[in-house]
C-alpha cells in the first residue's frame, strides 16, 4: 500500500512538474533574490512570459504530431520586423494581419514539404530557418527597422488590473482558448490521434496530412503572433540572430519540461505555458542577483538536457515495461484469497 501510495505520488509530481517548478523556485526567489517580489518586477515576468508563451502554443502542438519545427525563432524576427516595417505603409490594422499572414504562409510551406513531400521535419525547417534569416537580413539591411509610434506599444504595457497588461491577457487568452480547442473538440482531439497512433487515426478515418499541415501553420501563426506583439512593444525589430536563437531554445526546453514527449500523441498547452513561466522567472532571478546572460543560457542548455535525458529514461523504461504486469504477484495473492474465502 505505501509504494503503491508513493508511486502515486511520483507520478502527480511528474504530470505536473512544471508548475511545481515554478512554484518552489518563484518561493526561493522571493525569499532569497534582492527586489524580486515587487509589483514591477512580476508584471516584468509576466510580460517577458508573453512571446515565448505564445510561441510555445504552436510548439506544444508540433510536438504533439510527433513532428519539430525549427524554424519558429526565424519567423518571429522575420514577422515582427514585417509587422514594424509595412506599419508607415499600412498602419497597424495592415501590418499586423499581413505579419500574421506571412507566418501563416511559412507554415503552410513547411507542412506541405513534410505531409506531401515526405521530408523530415527536422530538415525542411533546419532549411526554412535559415531562408526565413537571410530574408530577414534582406529586408532589414543587416540592421533594424523601428517606427516612430507608441501609442500601441504603451497601451500593451499598461496595466489594465494589476500584474495584467493586455499583452498578458491576450497570451492568456490564447492559451486558455488551444486547450479547449485540444480538449473539447473533437479536431482538437484527432491531433493526439495522429501524433500518437497514426494507424489508428486512419482507421478512424483523419487525414494525417491536413493535420500535420494545419499544425504547421498555426505553430509559425503563432509564433508571427509573438513576434508582432514583442516587436510592437518595443517600437523596433533587430536582425540579430541571437533573439531568434534563444527564443527557439527557450521554447523547446518549455515544451520539454511541460511533459510533452518527443514521440508525441501527449502534451498539453497549459503545462508549456507555466514551464515557460518557470524559465522565465529563472532568468529574472539570475539577472536580481547580478549575474549576466551567458549564465542564463548556460542554466537554460542545462535544464534541457536534464528534461531530455529524463524523458529518454522514461520511454527507455516504458519500452522494456511493455506487456508486464508489474503487480501480477500482488493480483495472483488477491485472487487466491479471494477463491479461498469462498471456499469456506
């Protein structure tokens, strides 16, 4: 009974070891870190939570088909720098929805490569990465491109109640609203299908193809979505490489360590959302206490090969558990009382 109670146990804390993360490290920081628990300084992470937040709803939802998409962090630099770019052109009610568009696109391209080409995912956006930054560097020059506005920007940023600005409240939003498109409807529910037994999802009659082709698409409109929103928070997008690098990273140890597995057929939206939350407040800790951004991504490699070594054990584990019965003594002693009591 107590290892039964125990393996519970274990397995509550690895279903939701992201938020559990989150709130024994938010509890050390804020015990610990100088100015962290400040009203400005959680909005802050809130705030910095939001693109990779976003991002990592479509990542989330790759990973549940059982596909990768490196091409995100490209698509954000590139969105968000269309988004600033075409706005003195066509205002922003123009360029936000053509930046989204343009992600739309990409995905769309890269779903078609893989579901009809048969390319391996990890190839096609491996290519579509590196076209997605050389065009960036096209349009940008190699530099910036900014505007001059900021009314949208200030309007984002101001807190609407406290701690939610309305860029918190849109990733929310966007958040709240794939896992009830994942859990509640019946489309929702065919991406775990197809990512985890495409055999079956055939015989239930899923197009596998328009499937993974959707999914393409809404993970680069998601992340044209993140992208826009940062870039306009700043009034300005870079075309330096870095930030697209470290959101691709960010987010792919966010989806890890939320528990959606490589294989896919599993994940959930909600648990990548708080797993980037627990990156994030990590990073806003490490700066609290002085130190610089090397160790920020030295810690973030270092979790996510933690994460992946873990996820490794566990199909590893799960492969040779296959097919036993691991309290079949226990079942056999219960049964045989079971008989003997009737017996007598």
């Amino acid at each position: 009974m107590r290892n039964n109670r125990l393996a519970s146990l274990i397995r509550f804390m690895d279903r939701n070891r992201a938020l559990l993360l989150f709130l024994l490290l938010f509890t050390f920081l804020s015990i610990f870190a100088p100015n962290f628990l400040t009203a400005y300084n959680v909005t802050t992470i809130l705030k910095s939570a939001s693109l990779n937040g976003i991002v990592a709803i479509g990542f989330t939802l790759i990973f549940i088909l059982g596909q990768l998409d490196l091409s995100i962090g490209a698509a954000v630099m590139l969105c968000g720098m269309l988004a600033i770019g075409l706005q003195p052109h066509l205002g922003w009610a123009g360029s936000i929805p053509a930046a989204v568009a343009a992600g739309c696109v990409i995905g769309l391209a890269n779903g078609l490569l893989v579901a009809k080409a048969r390319i391996s995912s990890f190839i096609v956006t491996l290519g579509m990465m590196i076209i997605l930054e050389g065009l960036m560097h096209l349009y940008s020059g190699g530099g910036s491109v900014s505007v001059e506005t900021f009314v949208l920007a200030d309007w984002l940023e101001q807190p609407v109640v406290p701690f939610l600005p309305p860029q918190v409240i849109i990733t929310l939003a966007l958040v709240a609203g794939a896992c009830l498109f994942l859990q509640r409807t019946p489309a929702g529910r065919g991406f775990f299908m197809v990512g985890g037994n495409p055999e079956t999802a055939w015989r239930a009659g899923l197009n596998r193809d328009r499937y993974i082709i959707l999914g393409f698409v809404i993970c680069s409109g998601m992340a044209a979505i993140g992208g826009t929103m940062f870039a306009i928070t700043l009034s300005s997008m870079t075309g330096n490489a870095v930030l697209g690098t470290r959101t691709l990273m960010t987010v792919l140890a966010a989806v890890i360590i939320g528990g959606t597995p490589l294989t896919g057929g599993k994940g959930s939206v909600v648990k990548s959302f708080f797993a980037v939350l627990m990156l994030t407040t990590l990073f806003n800790g490490i700066g609290c206490f002085g130190l610089g951004f090397e160790v920020q991504m030295f810690l973030n490699g270092l979790i996510l090969a933690a994460v992946v070594l873990y996820e490794a054990y566990v199909i590893h584990r799960h492969n040779l558990m296959k097919g036993q019965r691991p309290h079949l003594l226990q079942e056999l002693r219960q049964k045989g009382s079971t008989e003997s009591g009737r017996g007598t």
